[in-house]
C-alpha cells in the first residue's frame, strides 16, 4: 500500500497522458492477493518471489533494513549481531504472522534467524514509523521508505556484515499467453519508470 501511495500513484497522470484511452482500477493493499480467483490483469509485487505459476518480471531490486532511531541505539546499545536482537525491542508485520522471521547472511556466509518481538505488530508498514522514530524499537523497512530517512540521519541501519535476503519490484501476471495490450502497454511503461528508482539507497 504504501508503496502504491508513494510511487506508483505519483506516474499515473503521466500514464493517462500517454494512454487516455486506458482506465485502471487501482488496489492498494498488503495483503498478498490471489491474482486468478480475483480476476486481477496485473499486480506489482514486492518480495522475495517464491516458484509459482504466475509469470514475473523483475522491474528492479529492493533491499530490506534493519534499522533504529540514534535515541534508541543511545539508550537500549547497538547490537553486532543478529543474535542480539532478541533482547531488543523489535516491531513486526502481522501479514506475516507465522512466518514473521528475519532472515540475515554475512558477508562471509555465516546465516542467522531472528524473530522480531516487540511493543507493535502493523498490516502497513507506515505504521511502524512514529514508534521507530521516537526510539521506541527496531524495524526492518524496505528501501523505499527507508532510504530518505537514513539519507538524513533519521535512522540508522544496524548489523553491517550482515544482509537480508534481495527482494524485488515485479510485475506479475496470470499468464503470458493472456496478456491483452493494454496489460503490455503498462507493463512497459512501468518498467521504464520504476526500474531505475530515485530511492535506491547508496549507503
């Protein structure tokens, strides 16, 4: 939803200009949706896509932190390694209620496993933010909302060594065989807007 809002909501009047003659019913949920028995053309989707039998495109990469406000990191310490984390204060996603694992690998290859505990559980991710800037716990954010808050100081990523899995932005439909014009008409617009996107984070 949220990066609905964001980034995809902001390009639709650029889209209408190109293609007035397309109109797009817009849903915006977190909930993973079941694009066949919902009748969807097309979803973006954004994960770390499992097999299945849908066909995805890969718009861009999108990188997944750990991250907590200075005043938490002031008061509870910064820990250095996932282990650590179980004695923090640590936000989840209820969406992923049973499998709400936060999963690292080290740069030398070494993995660890951490379920997140904490004072909050959210179906939006915006939802985590007011607790995480104010020191309340840690979060894991995706790039896209995370990248201008680290760019100002306002969080800091924690565990450096140690990565998330890579997800990605993808375009998802049904079928290739089905897809209609105007399915492949925004299916390349996307791409050419979304691929290379203003949040990727250099630090």
């Amino acid at each position: 939803m949220s990066f609905g809002i964001r980034w995809v909501a902001p390009i639709l009047p650029e889209f209408f200009k190109l293609y007035p003659d397309i109109a797009v019913d817009l849903h915006l949920s977190d909930d993973k949706v079941d694009l066949i028995g919902d009748g969807f053309d097309a979803a973006l989707r954004i994960a770390v896509l499992e097999d299945s039998s849908l066909v995805a495109k890969l718009l861009t990469p999108v990188r997944r932190y750990v991250v907590a406000a200075p005043s938490y990191i002031a008061r509870y310490g910064r820990p250095q390694h996932p282990d650590d984390l179980a004695a923090h204060h640590c936000m989840g996603y209820a969406y992923r209620a049973q499998s709400d694992v936060w999963r690292f690998k080290s740069h030398d290859g070494q993995t660890a496993s951490v379920t997140p505990v904490g004072p909050l559980r959210v179906t939006n991710i915006e939802a985590l933010l007011p607790c995480l800037l104010e020191g309340q716990a840690i979060a894991e954010l995706p790039e896209f909302i995370a990248s201008d808050l680290l760019s100002a100081g306002s969080i800091e990523a924690l565990l450096p060594g140690w990565e998330m899995a890579l997800g990605g932005l993808y375009f998802v439909t049904p079928t290739a065989r089905a897809r209609s014009n105007k399915v492949e008409v925004l299916s390349t617009f996307l791409q050419k807007r979304l691929s290379r996107p203003a949040w990727h984070h250099d630090g």
